[in-house]
C-alpha cells in the first residue's frame, strides 16, 4: 500500500477502496481476524462457563487510576446480559469497537464463505495515515478521559 496514487498525466484519480481477488501470496486478513474472533469468544465462553474469576486490572493496583482499557470486561458481561446502556457507561470505544468488530466477522465470513473479492484499500492521499493515526490516538485518550471523570 503507498501513501498516494500513482502519478499519471491526464489520467483519473485511483479510487481508494477496491474489490478484488487476493494475490496468491497475499496475506488473508479476514481468515486471520475471523479465526482470531471466533478463537477468543470460545476462550471467553470456557473461562466465564468455568467460574473462574477475572484478573484485577494491574494498571489500577499500582496506580489508583483506571488503565484505558478499564471497564472492558464488565463491559462485555453487560453486553452478554443485553445491558447496552451499561456497557456504553463502562467503556465507551470498546462498545464502539465490538460494534466495528461485529460488522468486520460479518464481512469476513461473507467473503470467505462466499469465496468473494476482498476489499482493500488501494491507496490514501497524501497526509491520511497520518491524520487516522492522530485521530485513533485523541479517541483513546477521550476515553480514558471519560473512564477517569467517571470512576470507572
């Protein structure tokens, strides 16, 4: 992927997103986050199934303060229970971030059952990696603003 569109006189801009086949030797980045996906919620299940009890949160214990992370894995038993609203209060962007990663299983078990093209990104303008990593970047840190503000 390079960081803009090739340079060609007269010719139209490369669209940013494409459909299509991967390259023998590509990397299959839906199998790998499906399979990581479905590998992570059996261990979940098993580790909730067996009793056992979750880990504190280290960042915590040495600090006092919640980690950025914090109030995740209440977050997910609240969504296990249908308790949106309380999984929102607890963690924000990771509610956020199972509702991307609900929609991406979703793609990728279309693509890969279906045997579709993928879709890829064929290029970002000039400037774009580095905006989308600033802007990753001041969602986490809100975040953690709201976990702080709010005693999570």
């Amino acid at each position: 992927m390079t960081d803009r569109a090739p340079d060609f006189p007269n010719s139209r801009p490369a669209p940013l997103l494409q459909w299509r086949r991967l390259d023998r030797l590509e990397t299959d980045h839906e199998l790998i986050w499906l399979a990581t996906s479905a590998g992570s919620a059996a261990l979940g299940y098993w580790w909730i199934s067996t009793g056992r009890s979750f880990p504190p949160c280290t960042f915590r214990l040495l600090t006092g303060c919640p980690c950025p992370t914090c109030g995740a894995t209440r977050s997910t038993l609240k969504l296990l229970a249908g308790d949106l609203g309380g999984a929102v209060a607890l963690n924000p962007l990771y509610v956020a971030a199972v509702a991307f990663l609900a929609l991406y299983n979703a793609y990728a078990a279309t693509v890969l059952f279906g045997r579709l093209p993928r879709l890829r990104i064929a290029y970002l303008p000039h400037g774009w990696g580095k905006r989308i990593r600033w802007g990753l970047v001041a969602l986490a840190a809100l975040n953690w603003g709201w976990l702080l503000l709010n005693g999570i």
